[in-house]
C-alpha cells in the first residue's frame, strides 16, 4: 500500500504536543503506517491495539484523537487492502464515539469530540460509499455520529438499505 498520504497529513500535525494516555503521541503516525500495512487484519489489529491503548481508552480520548482522526480518514483515502479496512473504520468509530478524557479536560479540550468529527466529516463520501457494500454497516454506524445533515442520511439509507433492493 502507498502511505505517501497518511505520511504527508501526519507531517502536518505536530505530534509531539499531543497526549496520550502515557505522554506525546510522537509513535502515532508510525503505528499507524504499520497498521495499515499488514497483510491480514489480525497482524493489523495488534498496531489498532496499539493506538487504542494510548490514543483513546475505553472510549475517552486524549489530545492526539484529533490528528489521529486526519490519518484515518487519508488512510481511507489511500484505499486500505480490504482486509484493514475494518480495523480503520474501527479507529474511526471509536474515536467518533468516544468522549474526552478528564486529563484532556483539565487542558481545556472540551471541544475534541466535536474536533474529530469535523475531521471525520472530511470522508463523508468514502463512508456513503462504504455504506453501498454488503459490509455497510461500520459505515453507517459512522454516519449515524458525523453526518449533520439527518434527512440525508435517512433518504440514503431507505434508498439503498430497502427490502426490495
């Protein structure tokens, strides 16, 4: 897989000013390059463990949700081998998902959730995209948290999720 992307939006980010729950999150880019680079979705997951453990923890999210989220959303950009997919669409989820973490807070974050959406929001097309395959439904799920424009998405969703297509 090229990684030119995800490399060229993780050097926009300063990541060494970000927290994790174990301090900066200068490990994050190349935890995520060496996600998305695994030949079989189990080999990814030990890299999504990785991040899920430092970057956001049983859906509190640190500082570092937020570039992490600019990322993903160029991992899926790059088009991920199929077998990684889910383990991206995972990250995004659960940081779409997540709440910010008290020490987060106290640094005056009160905003990050809203930060990473918008950030999320940067995808919409490759997740209504996403959401047309028999593997849907991480997309939706996705959908249902970032996109603000609800009659959008229930049209799509009838349209596309009928019983009779």
């Amino acid at each position: 897989m090229n990684t030119a992307l995800i490399e060229f939006e993780a050097s926009l980010w300063e990541w060494s000013s970000f927290r994790t729950i174990s301090g900066d999150a200068g490990f994050v880019p190349d935890s995520f390059v060496g996600l998305v680079s695994q030949g079989s979705e189990n080999d990814a997951m030990s890299y999504y463990w990785d991040i899920e453990n430092s970057v956001f923890v049983q859906g509190r999210l640190f500082e570092s949700a937020e570039p992490t989220m600019a990322i993903a959303i160029a991992s899926l950009a790059s088009k991920v081998p199929p077998h990684v997919k889910p383990v991206v669409f995972e990250v995004v989820f659960q940081i779409a998902n997540g709440v910010v973490h008290e020490d987060a807070l106290s640094r005056g974050n009160v905003d990050l959730v809203d930060r990473c959406r918008d950030i999320a929001r940067r995808g919409l097309v490759l997740f209504y995209s996403e959401a047309l395959k028999k593997s849907g439904e991480q997309a939706f799920d996705i959908l249902d948290l970032i996109e603000t424009d609800r009659r959008k998405l229930n049209l799509f969703r009838a349209h596309f999720k009928s019983p009779t297509r």
